[in-house]
C-alpha cells in the first residue's frame, strides 16, 4: 500500500475547495434566478430586492440603515439611491421613518406589504432549502454554517471591507447573502 505524500494531500485539498466554490457558486446563482423570477412577477430589479433585502436583514438584527448606508453597501451614488427608495416607497415595499437619535436622518424598514409578498413568493424556496437540510445531522448544518460566514467574510475582505466593521445597518454583523426579504421558515 502506498502511502500519498503531502502534495497529494494538497493537490486533492485543492480540487475538492474548487469544487465547493463551483458548488457554491452554483447554489448561489440558482438562488439569484430565483429571486430574479420574484423580482419579475413582482415589477422589481435585481437592486430592488438587494436593497430590500439589506434593510429586511438589518431588521432582523434590531437595527436599521440609512439610505446612505444602502448606497454604501451597493455601491451606489446617493441620487440613485434616492430614485431607488422612493421607486419602492411608492409601490409601498419601504418605508422611510425618522431616525429617533437623529431628526435629520432617516432610517428605512420594510413594509408589513412587502414581507407577506415576500414570505409568500419566497416560500417555495425555503421549503425546498429545508428539506434538502432535513438530510444532514446538527453538527454537519453547524459546520456548513461556520464555513458559509467563514466564506461571507472571506468575499467581504476580498472587495476591501473588513467583515466586522462593514456598516450595514450600525452594528458589526456582515451582510448575509441571503436572497430572502424577511424572516422566513430558513431565516
């Protein structure tokens, strides 16, 4: 029996990290299409559903963003921004409201409107998602969890941000991936 050396060793590592980001990858643009078909049925762009998503997921975490933040994080000027908020407050799937620390700012949520739509539109998905996690133990799910924020701060390093301190919402958690509106049955 022949023992592999350590550049097989390394040579295996590598391809099977390859394949996990071509999974990935993979995962995450079936993800993309999906919510592109939301955004579709729902009159929305792909930035529509970005910045929903970022102000739904700051939510989730007790916090809210300014539009300046959503420009940030987007990479978006402030006019564009503007015209993006006040696209979607107008259809009624944001809201503005008075930053209370700061009457000259404002903070941004997502309408009670916009997360039924979403729950209801996003639900295939989740449910699909959930099953196909049904297969795997506890410990695996927190594994496959811990290598998914692992890789999230990884990709926010990549662009120059440091993944603690990337301002979405005022606190320190980075932006989750997800492309979900609310909190939903994986959320």
């Amino acid at each position: 029996m022949q023992v592999p050396d350590d550049d097989d060793h390394e040579a295996a590592d590598i391809e099977q990290a390859r394949q996990v980001l071509r999974s990935l990858r993979s995962v995450t643009l079936a993800m993309q299409i999906y919510a592109d078909g939301v955004g579709h049925d729902l009159g929305l762009h792909r930035s529509d559903l970005m910045a929903m998503n970022l102000v739904s997921q700051a939510a989730g975490r007790g916090s809210s963003m300014t539009p300046s933040q959503v420009a940030k994080n987007m990479s978006l000027s402030a006019a564009a921004v503007t015209a993006l908020v006040d696209r979607l407050e107008r259809v009624g799937h944001l809201v503005r409201q008075p930053d209370p620390d700061d009457g000259r700012r404002v903070r941004l949520g997502v309408s009670r409107q916009a997360e039924d739509v979403s729950r209801d539109l996003f639900q295939p998905m989740n449910d699909e998602l959930v099953e196909a996690m049904d297969r795997y133990t506890e410990g695996e799910l927190e594994l496959i969890s811990r290598m998914l924020d692992d890789l999230t701060a990884a990709v926010h390093r990549a662009r120059g941000h440091d993944p603690v301190k990337t301002e979405v919402g005022g606190d320190s958690a980075p932006v989750p991936p997800a492309p979900t509106l609310g909190d939903h049955a994986t959320g």
